[in-house]
C-alpha cells in the first residue's frame, strides 16, 4: 500500500513518477490552461451539479417505469439505486482508513487545486463510488436511463481529476466499488424491494408505483397461450413487453 500513501517521490509540476501521477498532471493541466469561467463550472458541476443531475435522472426514468409491464419491479430497482450507493459510501469509510491516501496535492507541486478544504483521505473518491452507484443502479431499472447515468458518472470521475482533489486510481477505485456493492447485492435487493412495491402499487398510494394505464403483468396458468388481456405471450408464458426501451434490465 505504499506506493498509494506517499507515492514515490514528491513531483514537479508537468511530470509524475508513474502513470497515476502522469494523467493527474495532464487532467489537472487542463485547468490552467482553461479560462476562469469553465474553471468556475467544473467547480460546480464537480462538486454538486452531476449529483443533482443523476436526481434529476432517476426522476425521469421513474416517471418511465411506472408506465411498463412490471412497474413494481422497475420502482424497486430504483428504490434500490440510493440504497446501494449510500451502503458503497459506508464500505469506503474502513477502505480510506486502511489505505490512508493523502489528497494529491499534498504530495505533489504545481497542481491547480480548484476545491479547497479537502483534509480527509484521497482513496477512494466518494464522489465518483456514488454517481457510479446511482448509474449502475439506473441501468438495472432502465437501460436507456441508465447509460446516460454510467456516461455522468464517468464525467465525475474526470471532474474529480481536473479539479486536483484526485489520483485517476481514487476515481477508477470508486467506480469498481459502485458497481460492485449495486450489482453484487442487486438480487437480494430485488428479492426484498419487489414484494413491497407491488404491495404498494394495491393501495391508495399505488401512482407512485405503477400509472393508471400500465399493463398489468400476468402469468397465466400452465398451457395457456394468452394472457388475460389476450396479449401475445413469450415462450416462457409471460406476457410479451410492450416497450423495450423501458423493460427492466435485472
């Protein structure tokens, strides 16, 4: 773990003595060279403006996924996304003690640090485990929604280089343990999430769940070929989805 505490030098600015700290400088480089208003939006777009927008996303792709044929288990895939990014950014919490990474620029000269008061430790980044967990977890409920999320996840990941606060491994470390908590645990998730928002989608509150014109996924007896609304059935016997776009993608 050495080599991620200290590194092994203390470089200058415009070279690195590894390739972790060679595309930190080249990354960060874009700062300097930028002019003050990007600087100013990367800042926030960095900091609050992807998060807000993967939010924003998950309301999209809710809205979407009470209109398809198994809508309560599209909303459990969703309602699983902010579970398993909050229960990534918990297994980080023993991961940065162990490794004790400092933030880049304590350890390295002439970066742009364009956030200041970061004190804690630098590996892994929790914004990037975070917007990677809400991505992920976008595209086990929709695909199309999902892969904008991956794409804004990706985007925070390079954000977090550019602004000095990062190694490209703190980010590259954040997006395996996003992904990695949000599909590893997404069949239990599933198992238990699924069973609550169909009992919800019985109640007064059942819009959140499903809209007034879903279909309704039905799963006719054995040696039936149709379903109770005389739809089309798959080879399995369920009913055929009507909307690829938004078939859940667990």
């Amino acid at each position: 773990m050495a080599g991620l505490v200290t590194g092994d030098s203390m470089p200058v600015a415009g070279g690195g003595s590894n390739p972790d700290d060679s595309l930190l400088y080249e990354i960060n480089g874009l700062a300097k060279s930028a002019p003050h208003g990007v600087d100013r939006a990367m800042e926030f777009i960095g900091e609050y403006g992807i998060i807000v927008g993967l939010a924003v996303l998950m309301l999209c792709a809710w809205w979407s996924v009470r209109r398809s044929d198994d809508a309560p288990a599209g909303t459990a895939a969703l309602l699983w996304a902010p579970v398993a990014a909050g229960l990534a950014l918990l297994v980080n919490i023993p991961i940065r003690g162990f490794v004790r990474r400092p933030r880049p620029f304590l350890d390295h000269q002439g970066l742009e640090v364009l956030v200041k008061g970061k004190t804690d430790f630098s590996f892994v980044s929790d914004h990037s485990t975070l917007a990677m967990a809400l991505g992920v977890g976008l595209f086990v409920a929709n695909r199309k929604y999902g892969l904008i999320g991956i794409g804004l996840a990706l985007l925070e990941g390079f954000s977090r280089v550019y602004l000095g606060v990062h190694y490209p491994t703190d980010v590259i470390g954040g997006f395996a343990l996003g992904t990695a908590v949000t599909l590893l645990l997404a069949p239990l998730a599933m198992m238990l999430l699924t069973p609550l928002t169909r009992r919800i989608a019985g109640t007064r509150a059942g819009r959140l769940v499903r809209s007034a014109g879903a279909p309704v996924a039905v799963v006719p007896a054995a040696g039936s070929g149709e379903d109770t609304d005389g739809g089309a059935l798959t080879g399995s016997g369920r009913p055929r989805h009507h909307d690829h776009d938004r078939d859940l993608a667990a």
